[in-house]
C-alpha cells in the first residue's frame, strides 16, 4: 500500500523582543517568487523539526537564531500550490536583527514595523499566521484560550 502524505515544513516568526518589528524575506523562487515570506522551508529527512527552523533561518537570513517557541501547526491541504504541506512554526524573539542579510532562497530580507505588513504581498498562508501572531501578541491568554476548542477538529 502506498501512503501520499503532506510535505512537512517549518516557518520562524523572527520578531523584535523590543518594538513592534518582524523579519521577512522576499522569496526568489516560484512559487510567489517576490512575495514577502516568513523563513522557513522543507523538513530534512532525519531532521527534528527545531534544528530545520533553525537551520533555514540561518539560511535564509545569515541569523543563528537560538531560542525558538512552538506557536502553532498550519495544514491547510491548498497552503502551497506545489502540494500540501503542513508547517509546524516557530516564534523566535530577538534582541535585534544585527547581522540579517539575504541569502540562499532568500532574494531580499527586511525588517517590517507591525503596521506595514497588511500593505504587503505576502506568500502562502503566510498572512494568516502573521495575522495569528499579532492577535496573540495583543493577548495571549485570550488568544490560547480561543484556539484550544480548535483542536477537536471541525
């Protein structure tokens, strides 16, 4: 019997600890080839779905990215128009973006105050996850407590 699963894949919401910035890369490639992104990318056969986050962080923004949250799973099966995938994603505060710079998949990075992003094209689901991180930053007891009854499916 053959299986046909989603494709694992990680995202890192790089944040400032500090004032209300976020990272994010402009990807170089299709799909959404200069589309502002969360980093992230495949899961390595092998891998741990932590040192992936880290290592596509570094990656795609020359940032070793060291104390990462999980935030949230998103599985949406039309997430990726390649195929679905499911992205487990990470929050990684940082103190500051000293050293970020562009590389591998990345064609461009920068550094976006909160409320510039809705200006923004943004790719995959990336805009939901971005929306969901806002709403948990606001309040996070409320936000926790609102997406808990979502576990049992719909």
């Amino acid at each position: 019997m053959i299986y046909k699963n989603p494709a694992p894949t990680v995202d890192a919401i790089i944040y400032s600890k500090h004032d209300d910035k976020l990272l994010l890369i402009k990807r170089k490639n299709q799909p959404f080839k200069g589309y502002w992104a969360l980093p992230g990318g495949f899961v390595d056969y092998g891998e741990s779905v932590e040192n992936a986050c880290i290592r596509e962080s570094l990656e795609e923004t020359s940032m070793k990215i060291s104390h990462i949250y999980l935030f949230g799973v998103y599985s949406d099966p039309d997430r990726d128009p390649r195929g679905h995938s499911m992205s487990t994603v990470f929050l990684a505060p940082i103190e500051d973006f000293k050293g970020a710079k562009a590389a591998d998949d990345a064609e461009d990075l920068k550094i976006f105050r909160f409320d510039e992003l809705s200006a923004l094209k943004i790719a995959f689901d990336h805009s939901k996850i971005i929306s969901d991180f806002l709403k948990f930053l606001k309040d996070p007891e409320s936000y926790i407590r609102k997406r808990l009854p979502l576990i049992k499916g719909e």
